[in-house]
C-alpha cells in the first residue's frame, strides 16, 4: 500500500490543528489501484458513532463514486500525545469499511512523531479476528506500506511549521459553516 503525499499530509495536519482532541478520517485510492491517493478529515468534536458519522460517510461516498475513488481505510489520532492504539470506534469504523474493501487497513497517528521526520503513521491490519499493528510498516524490508515519497516526512514537518493546517476543513468545519471545502481542500497539498 503506497501512499502519496497528499493522503500523508492531510491527517497529520488534522492532528496538528486539534492537538488537544481526537481526529478522524478516511483515505482514499483510486477505483483503479490500491495507491492511497488522498484522505478526507471527519471529525474533530463528533468522533463517536453518531448520525453525522452516517452522514459524512453519504458525502465521502458520492465524492468517491463521482471522481472514480473509493475508501479503503481509516485513520485517527488519539487525544494523548503516547497513546497509539486504536480505538473501540476506531475499530467498529474501521471493520465496516473492511467488510466492503478486503484489504481496509486503519492507521493510528503517533503524536510524538508529528513533529518529526519519522513517519508517523502506524497502520494496523486485520488479522486473527482482531485489529494488530502491522509491524515493520514503512521500513525497507516491509513494502506492505510504503510512501510513494521518501520525503513527504520533512515535507509535513515544514509544513505543520508553516501553520498549513489552519487551511485545514474537516466535516465539523462544514457542519459549522458549509463553505468549508472538506472534501478536498485544496488548499492543501
């Protein structure tokens, strides 16, 4: 699973702008391959199972179908900075996208890395009737995941530095104000 600088980039500025507060989202590839080509930010405040995870899962669905994508995992970053586990929601999420999609995968964002030039994300798989972390990820003995680019990494760091995630839409954002473009922003990228 390869992912493009855009889908690294955007949940790692979806942390960096709610520091204090838990994040989702969803990643995107095209219909076509299983390069993760984007990723769409959910919540910041509603980040339980609720009617409006239903309803952002509606838009991210016509989004997808109307510009040949598809969802193929999940992603959240806990409220605590060392807390890398994935969550009970996060997993309930996550296996309802892995009964459509059997290589779903979800990634949980090490806090402590955000800021730095290690790759911060920690993708789990399921396995053996559970969520388990895929270990080795982004390591060049394991190209199960991978990022299409090496320095997407120093990349993010300067751009958390530059204050890039203020440009940052989620779909709380669009709740509040529907002309934040949640979506896509593409601002960002």
């Amino acid at each position: 699973m390869k992912f493009a600088h855009k889908s690294y980039l955007k949940p790692l500025l979806h942390a960096a702008k709610y520091p204090t507060a838990a994040v989702n989202g969803v990643f995107l590839a095209s219909t076509s391959s299983d390069t993760v080509v984007d990723a769409v930010p959910l919540f910041h405040f509603w980040n339980m199972l609720t009617p409006m995870l239903e309803v952002a899962f509606t838009q991210v669905d016509l989004h997808c179908k109307a510009n040949g994508l598809r969802i193929i995992g999940y992603y959240e970053a806990n409220e605590r900075v060392d807390d890398v586990a994935l969550s009970p929601v996060g997993q309930r999420i996550a296996s309802q996208i892995l009964k459509t999609v059997p290589e779903a995968f979800a990634v949980v964002i090490n806090n402590e890395s955000i800021s730095t030039e290690n790759v911060a994300f920690l993708p789990y798989q399921f396995k053996e009737g559970q969520w388990r972390v895929s270990k080795g990820a982004f390591t060049e003995k394991n190209t199960l995941f991978e990022l299409e680019n090496d320095s997407s990494p120093a990349q993010t760091v300067k751009a958390i530095r530059d204050d890039l995630y203020s440009k940052l839409a989620d779909f709380d954002n669009h709740l509040e104000n529907v002309k934040e473009d949640w979506l896509t922003n593409k601002e960002i990228a």
